[in-house]
C-alpha cells in the first residue's frame, strides 16, 4: 500500500515540485474523509458487474471469434452498440465521421464527466494478439457500473464510453480528438491485458510512421542493366544506413522499417519501384522528432545516391502517455482494497506494481498518449497469464481463452474475460471518485496542468501551443468544482 509521504517524494522528483502543489497532505486527508461515503455506491455497482459478467462475455468472444483491422470493425461496431443499447445509454453510432466509431453516454443531473476508452479492433494475420477483445469488454462494463452509481444510486454526473477503432498504427483516437470526441471530459480510462502484472502508472513512447516508396527506372538487367534505375536499391541502402545510425540510439529509441510485397517483382528486370513502411519511437516527442529528422536525412540521401525519386507518407503521430498521477495512484488503492490479488491463489503470482515503484521506462506506443496530452488520462495494465508477448499467435489465444500461472484453470475458457472484469471493476471505482469527490477532482485536474506545463518545455512552439488548449480545458473542466 502506497504511504503518502512516499508519494509526495516520488512525484515531486519526477515531475519538480510545482507539479504536485494539489496533491498535499490536506488534500490526502480530505479524499480519506469521503472514502465511507462512497463505500456504499461502491459496493452497489461492483454487484451490477458482477452480474453483467455473463453478456459481456458474449461480447468478448464474438469479437476474438471475428478479428477486424482499423476502420474495418463493422462485426464490433455493431456488437458492442446494440449491447450498450441494451443497456439503456444513448449511443451514437459512426460518431463523429468515423465509420467504425461510437459514443455511448448516460447523464444524470450536473456534474463531471468521465469517459473510458474501448478498442477493438484486431492484427493482421494474427487477428486479437493485442488483446483488444478485452479491452472493448473493459470499457462497456466499466461503463455499465457507473451507468449504475448514476441511475440509481443517486450520483451525479455522466459517463461517457467512447468507441475508438484502429488503434494498432491508424491512430483512431487523434482522429477523435481532433473531431472533439474528449472535449468537455474530465478523464479517459482504459485498461490494456498482458502477462504477469498489474501496473496503473503506465507510460508508452511517441511513434511516428510513414509509408516510403522509391521510384526508379526499369530495365533489363543481363541486357541492359545501365538504362535503368533500381528502387530496391534505395529501400538497400537506406536499411544499411539504419543499421549504422543505431550506435547513436539512446536505449529507448527505435526504429521500424519493413519492405511490403510486389508480385510483379523479377529477378531480370531492374525494379522500378519499391514500396515499404517505416517508424521510430522514442521516449519524448521531442526525441521521436530528432530520430525522425536524421532517419529523413538518411531517407533523401539514399534517393540520392541510387538516382531514384522518393515519396514519404506519414500516417501515424503517436504521443508519449503521460499519465495522471493522481488516477494512477487511486487505481492501485482501490485495487489492493476491493480486489486484493495476492488473497486470490489464481492470481497470487501476479506482480502489483505501485506508481510510485513503476520505472517510468515504455517500449510499446498508443494513440490513448495523445488524449493524455489533452486531459487526465491512464491505460493501466493488467495480466491474464501466460508467457506469449503481445503481437504473437500465443497472445490470441491467451487473450480468447483461459490459464493463469498457476496452471490451476486449464479447463477455463474465461480467465481473460474474469480478469477484465476485475480490471473494470476498479476503473468503474476510479471514475467515480472523480465524479463524488470534489477534492480529489480538483487535485487531478491542477497535477495534470502542471505536469503538461513542465514537459512542454523544449518542444516546438507550434506543439508547445497544446498548452494553451490545457489551460482552457481545465479552467472549463474546474468551472464547475470550485
């Protein structure tokens, strides 16, 4: 269990003093004091989840069962908005001109407004190897228990699930950020599955993708192979030149780059064009656009020096999360008081990694960083056993079916769906501390400001411009609690 005293230190180290000013040992005592009253609510809607545990397992399955890509989730979009429908929220379907998107929302009286994220959409040739399933089932049950805080347990506010498809590389929530999907929110939570460990303080790394296609000259290449220009020479000599760059990564960069395939290819004719995809991350925006600006220079000089025409394409600009403290440490709270995993022998095994014992240090990247850039935001991470990595066949079928570490539900078919449950449960909790205590509201809102305000320094004046847009968000978002 976290100490206050501890996070105080822990944050103030990591975000500078200036950045935890709400976050007082006052502030602490007055969220303690509101702890009884919320007990009862609590309790009322960890009651109507369990018993939504069967239909939202239904959902679950079906979506695994049929794995969609980006903007492709016809069978989910329709899955998940006639369940909620079912429901009783009032949901828009295609929301804001996106085909696969939706906005499922319930109000009662004024108050804040949380919002929780549902992914859905699949891999590749691997369809739900991310888990995605559950990340949908997550959202709708997490919605569904405040849903009940709201309609019959006298709370006020609204709650807000909003349907975000192509999250794997196509960045279907900067598409909804940019439509106004989280305007007027005052947090976005989700949860995403792994293997051995409940982490809330999750952080991952800015992205950014494009599409690069060299254009040569075809010719001959016995007969005539000075006539002509080769464009797999570019995609060559521009890999090459990666693997050189790589001594000057710092260890949390990355770089991607994959040739896509052409039929057409021969092996007598000199290819005229060559088509592949690139990326790099890294641990800030401002690193991502520095590994981003050489990886260009490395780009255009291989053009240059095979005599070929290049065309980059971007199609991904993924944020670094940066996720809210203060949600972050009331997950873990409320995950060790009503959920206890170490009193569970099938989850016992599993780590509970405090956010102030979290190393700060990501490797995977999400469109949910740029909504942490707009409002107090947290994926936090949860384990449905297994030792498959994300993105791997192993990972499907963990994340559609069944065991823990301990071996002991092998015949289980729903330990994943059990531990999304769970996982919804606390979230539920955790969005309606934001909605009943005015405090900790308050708190979030004034540590996510000053947060953003402090790692904004060093960015470029055209994004250091999402400040003023934080500022007007949390004087619009604060309006109403002070």
């Amino acid at each position: 269990m976290r100490s206050t005293a501890g996070l105080l230190l822990w944050a103030g180290a990591l975000f500078g003093t200036s950045c935890v000013n709400g976050l007082t040992e006052e502030v602490f005592a007055a969220i303690d004091k509101q702890d009884d009253g919320l007990r009862t609510v609590n309790n009322e809607v960890r009651k109507v989840l369990d018993s939504s545990t069967r239909p939202t397992k239904l959902t679950w399955i079906k979506i695994w069962e049929n794995p969609e890509l980006g903007y492709e989730e016809i069978h989910a979009h329709k899955t998940l908005t006639d369940f909620l429908e079912e429901q009783g929220f009032n949901v828009t379907r295609s929301a804001y001109n996106i085909s696969t998107a939706f906005r499922a929302e319930y109000s009662s009286g004024e108050g804040r407004a949380v919002s929780f994220n549902s992914e859905f959409d699949a891999l590749p040739g691997i369809g739900h190897a991310c888990g995605h399933n559950l990340i949908a089932t997550i959202g709708v049950a997490a919605a569904i228990g405040v849903k009940e805080a709201l309609e019959n347990q006298g709370v006020s506010g609204k709650v807000v699930l909003i349907g975000t498809p192509a999250e794997e590389s196509l960045g279907g929530k900067v598409k909804l950020l940019e439509a106004g999907a989280y305007d007027g929110l005052d947090c976005s939570l989700m949860a995403h599955p792994g293997n051995d460990n409940y982490a809330s303080f999750g952080r991952t790394l800015a992205s950014w993708r494009a599409n690069v296609t060299w254009t040569g000259e075809a010719s001959h290449a016995a007969a005539a192979p000075f006539m002509g220009r080769n464009a797999l020479d570019g995609f060559v000599s521009a890999y090459s030149s990666t693997g050189l760059y790589r001594q000057q990564l710092m260890s949390t960069d990355r770089i991607h780059h994959i040739i896509q395939g052409n039929n057409e290819l021969v092996a007598n004719i000199i290819p005229d064009s060559v088509d592949s995809v690139w990326g790099v991350r890294g641990k800030s925006r401002p690193r991502a656009e520095q590994v981003r600006e050489q990886l260009y220079r490395i780009l255009y000089a291989s053009s240059n020096a095979t005599n070929t025409s290049i065309e980059i394409t971007p199609f991904q600009d993924y944020w670094d999360q940066n996720p809210s403290f203060s949600l972050a440490s009331e997950f873990h709270k409320l995950l060790v008081e009503h959920m206890d995993p170490s009193a569970d022998p099938e989850t016992a095994n599993f780590t509970v990694t405090a956010p102030e014992d979290e190393s700060g240090e990501a490797s995977a990247s999400s469109d949910q960083g740029n909504v942490s850039w707009f409002l107090p935001a947290i994926q936090v991470g949860f384990p449905v056993g297994g030792t498959a990595p994300v993105h791997n066949a192993g990972f499907r079928e963990l994340a559609g079916t069944r065991t823990t570490q301990t071996n002991l539900r092998l015949s289980s078919q729903d330990f994943a769906h059990e531990q999304a449950i769970k996982t919804a449960k606390v979230l539920a909790l955790t969005g309606l501390q934001v909605l009943q205590n005015e405090t900790f509201a308050e708190a979030m809102w004034d540590e996510w400001y000053d947060m953003i305000e402090e790692i904004s320094v060093g960015l470029s004046e055209g994004s250091a411009g999402n400040n003023s847009t934080g500022n007007s968000t949390r004087k619009r978002h604060l309006s109403h609690v002070h």
